[in-house]
C-alpha cells in the first residue's frame, strides 16, 4: 500500500507540475524612476524580494522600472512603494487576458508555418527539418549542443558557397521572450525566399547561422507551465531552478548586475559555464571563429541597440564604429512604421550586467561586432507581445539587419 500510495503521489505530482500556471488578476506596475534615490531603492527591493516580486526590466534613471505583481501581494506592494515616495501606476491590470489574447490559436490547422502566431519548440523543429529537405544544397543542420534535460539545440547554417564570412543570430537566450525565435525564424525564410536584389545578395555572400530557440528547455517550459520563465531548467538548488544563461558566460562573470541569489530572474550560476548551453554555445562559436564576424542576440523588451560593455562604462575599442552601425540600424528600422531604437553601450544606456553572450564574445574573442538588441515594445505588452505585431517587428528589425551588414562593410568588417 505504501509503495502504490508514493506511485499515485509521483503521479499526481507530475499532473500538478504540468499545468500551466495562470496569472489571473496579476498587475504589471510601471513605477517612475527620477534619481538616484529611486534606483538605490528599487534596486535593493528587486534584490531582495526575488520570490515575491518581478522586475521585468531593472530601474534607471529616467525610465520607469515595470514591476509585476501577485494579487495576494499588491496591496502590500502599493503601500510599500507609496512609503518609499514613488509614483506608481497599473501598466497592465490583469496579465492572464493578454496571455488568452496571445495564445489563442485557429482551431484549423494551417499547412504553412506562418508568423501570425507563437510557435512550439516541435513546430519551429519541424519546420527546420522541412527548410532542409527543401533547400539541401544551402541549409546545413548544425548541432549547438544539449540542455540539461536532454533536448537538442538546433541551428542551422545557410551558406551560398564557401569562404564567406559569418553572421550568427542568437534568439530566446530568455525562454518568455517568445518574439525573438519567431523573428529569426522569419528572418531565415526571408534570406532563402525573397527576390529582393538586396535581400539575395548577401544571403549569397554571407554565411548565416540561426539558433532560433536557445534556451529549448525553458521555453518549453514557457508553453507547458509558466508563460513567464525566463531561466533554464538546471536544478542548482532543490527550491529555486534555473540560471540567467546571460549572465552566466565567462567574462567578468558575477561582477555587476547579476544575482548570486538562485530564486533571482538573474542568478549568474554557481560559477560561470555552470550551465550546459552556455558551454555549448562557447563551443560553437571557438569552431568558428575565424569566420564569424558578427554576432546579434536578439531579447525583448525596450526596444535598444546595445553593445559591450554591460560591465563597465569604458568603451571597447572600436566603440564609435559601433556607435556608427548602431544608429545605421536604429535609422532603417524607424522608417517602415516609425519605431524608435536607442542605440549606446549597455552599462551607460541600459543598466549593468556582466556574464552576457554578447561581452563574452568581445571580451574573450574580440569579436568585431557584438549587440544585443531589445525588440518591441517599450512596456504596453512586455513579454506578452501579441501574435499580430510579429510580422511588423521582424520587417522593421530586418530593415535593421539589412543596415548593420551595409555599414559594417563600408567600414570593413565583412566583405
């Protein structure tokens, strides 16, 4: 009886896990950040209260910190900001019908892949799978690597002939942040399907390396449990799970704006590579190396263009030609619908952050070009940005990519 009664537990126990959480009447507060004082502030309340708070972007000055909440927790949570002096409002007042909204899907099953909805990690699998039967003597299937529960990181190269050099694009590092893997996925098709003169030049004479879902364990998650997930799936510690697979790379890791609390959105890991997709993404890159030139991680939200550094104000040394390809980017992407990047190094424009894929790559390989870039929005939906602003965002961010190539070979970087 004891042995049936732990199996029916196990069971139960798995049944329970596997539901997606919902986040009924969870808010999102938008709480204005004007000086010092408030980052200090906030920033002690996001690192101490991990467990009942989360910070969807870190405070600084000038732009408001959005903050999301649990019923059962807001009414300490207003009084709490109100007694520290800080103007709040309520950005989003009930998270889960914005997740209804995004996940809704067609009851029929469309043939096409299509960017009118998110997709699962085995559909954008699948759909890889029929990109190289179709296109056998361009695409390549690349093995990034595996995560800790076993799936496969898949990546696929497109090359027109050999001796080009290489452009890689990193999408969903942060498994909630689901826009970036469906447009990179959009971005792949466009390069192997448009007649654009542009557009088929420098898929022809730039190799492309795509890891559409990074983070494949997290984002199941994401679509299984929790829409919200931001980390892996490694469990370090038996109470809190996963790592910041941003912040857990070997360059100036732990240094500045990552947490050693393991129930933090940002935890850096027990020690750096801790995880086993951030060596596998290492991996991948020291292979190749010589060819790489420039490297794009794509995230949500906020809407930046950002380059090393995250740790330090300093500039690296090609700084201004960053500068240079940044707003190049930031001028193209504004012209479809008028959608406005800021462009600068992390640490001065965004916040602090040490151990990201993007200072890795600078820092220990002095990579040319390195930039994460923040997709759509500035904080009305968040992560949760509807299915209908995917193609908007991928045709603007293309415009953008199609720029970063135009100047970094004014400038010399690629050929």
């Amino acid at each position: 009886m004891k042995l049936l009664a732990s199996i029916l537990f196990v069971v139960l126990a798995a049944v329970v896990s596997a539901k997606q959480q919902r986040f009924d009447n969870y808010k999102v507060y938008e709480v204005k950040v004007s000086n010092e004082d408030h980052v200090n502030i906030l920033r002690s309340l996001e690192r101490d209260t991990a467990d009942d708070y989360d910070f969807w972007n870190s405070p600084i000055i000038g732009r408001s910190a959005d903050i999301m909440v649990a019923p059962e927790k807001t009414g300490d949570f207003e009084k709490m900001i109100q007694n520290f002096g800080l103007d709040i409002d309520v950005k989003i007042p009930n998270l889960q019908d914005l997740i209804d909204q995004e996940t809704t899907r067609n009851v029929t099953i469309q043939a096409d892949f299509g960017w009118e909805t998110y997709h699962t990690l085995d559909e954008i699998y699948a759909w890889l799978d029929q990109l190289l039967l179709d296109h056998p003597t361009i695409l390549t299937p690349v093995t990034v690597g595996y995560t800790y529960e076993g799936r496969e990181i898949r990546a696929v190269k497109l090359s027109h002939k050999e001796g080009n050099q290489a452009i890689v694009i990193e999408a969903t590092i942060h498994a909630r942040e689901w826009i970036t893997s469906a447009t990179a996925t959009w971005i792949l098709n466009e390069l192997l399907t448009s007649t654009d003169a542009e557009v088929m030049e420098i898929a022809s004479n730039i190799d492309w390396y795509f890891i559409p879902v990074f983070n494949a364990d997290g984002f199941v998650y994401t679509k299984t449990t929790n829409r919200l997930w931001r980390k892996t799936r490694y469990p370090h510690y038996k109470l809190c799970y996963g790592v910041d697979l941003n912040r857990n790379f070997d360059y100036q890791w732990m240094s500045v704006g990552a947490s050693d609390n393991p129930c933090s959105e940002t935890f850096g890991g027990p020690v750096a590579f801790s995880d086993p997709e951030s060596r596998a993404l290492r991996d991948f890159y020291v292979e190749r190396k010589e060819d790489i030139k420039v490297y794009l991680a794509f995230h949500s939200y906020g809407q930046y263009i950002l380059s090393p550094w995250g740790y330090t104000y300093d500039h690296v040394h090609n700084y201004d030609q960053l500068m240079q390809i940044g707003n190049a980017a930031a001028d193209a992407i504004r012209v479809r619908y008028g959608t406005n990047y800021t462009v600068g190094s992390t640490a001065e424009t965004l916040y602090f952050n040490s151990g990201s894929s993007r200072d890795y790559l600078k820092g220990a390989h002095d990579i040319d070009v390195s930039y994460t870039i923040e997709f759509r929005d500035t904080g009305r939906y968040g992560f949760v940005l509807p299915p209908d602003q995917i193609l908007p965002n991928s045709l603007e961010m293309f415009d953008g990519v199609k720029a970063i190539v135009r100047e970094c070979r004014v400038i010399g970087y690629l050929n």
